[in-house]
C-alpha cells in the first residue's frame, strides 16, 4: 500500500510539472483526487498496522486530513485555487512533522524520515507564511512536495517485508 502511495504522489508531481501553464483549478483537480487516493491507502494502511505499530493512529489521522483536504479541493475550487497556498503549506507541515516524530519512534528507516520530515515543514512553512512566494510559484512547490513524499513512500515501501 505504500508503494502504491508513494507511486501515485510522483506521478501526481510528474503531472504537475509537465503542465504549469495550466489554469490553478486544473491542479485543484488532480491533486484533490490524488489526496482522496492516497488518504484512503493512509487509512487501509494505519489499520493493517494496528497491532503492529504503535504510530498506526498517525497514519490513519493523516490518511483522514488527506481525504478532507480533497474533498475540499474538489468541492469548491473557485475559493480553494485562492486559499490553495495555506492549504498545502498546512497539509505539508502536518506530514512533515508526523515524518519527524515517527523518525525516532525506532520503527525503521530513521534517517530518511527524519531528512523527508524536516524538508517538507521547510517547504510547507515557506508556502504557509509566504503566500505571495507561494501562489506564485505553487505548481513547482506542490510538485517538491508530492515528489518528496512519493519518494520517501516508494523507499520506505521497501523496507517493509
């Protein structure tokens, strides 16, 4: 399941960079079912784990933030393509933080958790309290985020058995 995450969010950011002269509400779109999609694996996921990790509750948590964001996304794109910046600044600090505490929660793979985490609060904070910067730029900020986390998701996927 994560593997199949982690390949949806880089094609999610191929997607994103191959086209950024698209209109903003285009990107609403794709990255709104991409978020409903990878929320839902977030969910199936924290729920396989349940007897096995102790940090399954985060999964699931951020599988259920991933769907709400999406559903947000696609609901109302007009407002979303304005207020788009903060959104994915906020969903990138939130994952970025969980990233960073599961880093030393010893469950594997510490170091690349740790570095994914840190990079993507860095991106989401720039977004967040810049959104001049970010909404200008958001099509390549959003691609860095869906590939930081696309990557991180395929080579964690597999140190898992």
């Amino acid at each position: 399941m994560l593997l199949i995450k982690g390949i949806i969010m880089i094609l999610l950011s191929i997607l994103v960079f191959a086209s950024p002269g698209d209109a903003l509400l285009t990107y609403v779109l794709y990255i709104g079912i991409g978020l409903i999609v990878t929320g839902i694996v977030s969910i199936v996921q924290g729920f396989q784990a349940k007897g096995l990790d102790d940090q399954w509750g985060w999964t699931v948590l951020g599988g259920v933030l991933d769907i709400v964001l999406g559903f947000i996304l696609i609901a109302n794109p007009v407002l979303t393509a304005a207020i788009l910046p903060f959104v994915f600044g906020f969903w990138a600090v939130f994952f970025g933080f969980s990233l960073f505490i599961s880093a030393f929660a010893g469950t594997g793979g510490g170091v690349l958790k740790f570095l994914a985490g840190i990079l993507t609060v860095i991106v989401g904070f720039g977004i967040m309290f810049n959104p001049v910067l970010g909404g200008l730029t958001l099509a390549v900020w959003v691609g860095v985020i869906l590939l930081i986390v696309g990557i991180y998701s395929v080579i964690a996927s597999f140190s898992l058995r």
